[in-house]
C-alpha cells in the first residue's frame, strides 16, 4: 500500500455546510450515505442521529426519534459559498412502517428509483426492537418494500443499479457471537442478492460497495482494513483482490476518474467511542483507490476530527470533495485550487 503524505484537499480548502431539514426547521445531523446522480446532477442523503436513537431506545422512551432522506444539488453545494442550505425529505416519516431511519443508500440511474436500508423500530413487551428492511422509493416519492422480505438481521449498505441490487450484512453471527467474530475480525460478513441469496461471505465487517466501470464490485472490509475486489460469477461474488487501506473502510463511491473513493477510520477505538457514546471527535480519512495497481491516494486527513468529525462517505466529482458522517452535524465541501 503506498499513499501520498500529503492529501490533495488541504483542510483550508474546506467549508462546513449544514443542512436544515425543511419540515422540522433542525439541522440534519448523521448523514452516514450519499449517491449521487450524475446525470441530472441530484445528491441524494441518508441521514439519522445515532446516539439520539441509542439514547431513546435505551431509556425505553415513547418514541425513537426518526431521519430522513433527502435531496440536494450537487452544483449549488459545490459551486457556491453558502454555509447554510435548507433541503426537503424525499419521503413523509409517516409512510415507512416502523419509522424512518435510513442507513445506506443507493440510487439507480436506469430505473430512476432510490434503494435504501432502513431500521425500523417496534416496542415489544416496553423495549424496542430494531428491524432492518430494503426500501425503494420511485420518482414521485411513493414508498414501497423491495424484494420478498426483510433485510439481513445485520444489513448495512446498499447497491442498486440496472435493476439489480446487493445488500451488504456487517456480521455473520448473532448475539454475544457477533461480538466475537467483530473482536476477532473474523471474515464471516458479506453480500446477499435482493432475495437474500448469499452471494459472498468473507469480509470482515462488510460495509460499502460500489460497482466498478467494468462491472467488478468494490467492498468495504471495514474490520480487515481492505476494499476487497469482487466479480460476477454463476455461483455469486467470487474474490479478485483485497487491497490495504490506511484505516477501516465505510461506505464507497466512485470518483469521475473511476477511482475507488471511500471514507476511512484510522482508530477503531475512537470511532467506536464517538459513534456509541458520543465521546470526542473520530478522524475523517478520506482515500481513493487504483484498483488496477492497488495504489492509495490521500484525499482528505483530519486526525483530530475538529474540523468534521467521523466521516463515514465521501463523493468526488467535478473537482470538489464532499464528505457526509455518522455523527457529525451537516457536511463538508472541498474544492481544488482554481
């Protein structure tokens, strides 16, 4: 693995952007996910505040509070200087059984249709209960289940495009095992088809995917610190390549060069102490990746996490980075010297 020490967006080069939920007025904080639509120039959101929806469920409270998904355009947040933007969710809270709290997402450019996971929640004998499910949403917004049941107990992110589409399962065992297998990176975590047919199961905590230019499809191995290279095949997902990151993988995006760009964690530890419990700022890594020779280049590096704090997604496009995070409040936009 070799990377440059020097990252190509220097921090200076950076604006805080938040974003104010139109129908609550609040700002919209923990947009883990975003897609973007090339073609017409749209970026979608996923968003939801993880330690306020820990905190609910935890204290058994009477409601869990809900996210959204929303969307933006790409050249307004690049292009201009605004600080402040205001957005409008795609979809009323009202309609997602269980409630609205988006993790992955994932647009497709042939159906024109947005795919994402979400965790619904359920009180069960006064405790609540998290149940994944995939869901689309079509152009006019309408809401509906894809496939023929819910999600992996673990689901995480999302792929969906020419009418295909692939979920990734962060665990491959339940219980006090997933603990285990989590502790000790065991490679038991992989991808399931919209059916829910195993298609691969050896990452060790499968988190984003992206579809390369020829087809091929890159994996986050978050626990592995690698994004793992895998093909079509008759039988699924079989294995290419498992190339080294400096940090462990979130989500994944492509790059208009074709590059592998993703979101990486330098520290477990700190990552899990800011996304569990709120303690301090995580580093916001961003890499893109050469799949063709392995090669890693630094984008962005904020090891401290002041200026953004847990970026889980990062989007280059159009001489601009934006960075999206679990925790952190808005987003952040990079532009290249002019």
């Amino acid at each position: 693995m070799k990377a440059e020490s020097k990252p190509v967006y220097a921090k200076e080069q950076c604006r805080r952007v938040r974003l104010v939920d139109s129908s609550t007025g609040k700002s919209i904080v923990g947009i883990e996910d975003l897609s973007l639509d090339r073609r017409k120039g749209r970026l979608f959101l996923s968003a939801y505040d993880r330690l306020a929806v820990a905190k609910a469920v935890r204290e058994r409270a009477f409601s869990v509070p809900e996210g959204g998904i929303y969307e933006i355009s790409y050249k307004a947040l690049v292009e201009t200087d605004a600080a402040e933007m205001t957005v409008a969710p795609l979809i009323n809270r009202e309609d997602v059984p269980g409630g609205l709290r988006p993790v992955g997402v994932s647009y497709d450019p042939d159906t024109e249709e947005i795919a994402f996971v979400n965790r619904g929640y359920q009180k069960i004998n006064e405790k609540w209960s998290m149940t994944p499910r995939v869901q689309r949403i079509s152009q006019d917004g309408a809401v509906y289940v894809a496939g023929e049941g819910p999600a992996p107990r673990h689901a995480n992110n999302i792929l969906a495009e020419g009418g295909e589409l692939f979920v990734t399962f962060d665990h491959g065992l339940a219980g006090w095992r997933a603990k285990i297998e989590e502790a000790l990176s065991w490679r038991k975590s992989g991808v399931v088809d919209r059916d829910g047919r195993m298609l691969f199961d050896g990452a060790a905590y499968a988190n984003g995917l992206a579809r390369l230019a020829n087809g091929d499809i890159a994996l986050a191995g978050t626990r592995e610190r690698a994004i793992i290279i895998l093909q079509k095949s008759a039988r699924g997902l079989g294995l290419l390549a498992r190339i080294p990151v400096p940090g462990g993988p979130d989500n994944v995006t492509i790059a208009d060069d074709g590059g592998i760009v993703t979101a990486v964690h330098p520290s477990m530890l700190r990552i899990g102490l800011n996304r569990l419990f709120g303690i301090g700022r995580a580093p916001s890594r961003v890499v893109k990746v050469d799949e063709k020779t392995g090669a890693v280049e630094i984008l962005f590096d904020d090891i401290s996490g002041a200026l953004f704090s847990a970026a889980t997604v990062a989007i280059e496009s159009a001489g601009a980075l934006v960075l999206g995070s679990v925790t952190d409040e808005g987003l952040l936009v990079c532009k290249r010297s002019s």
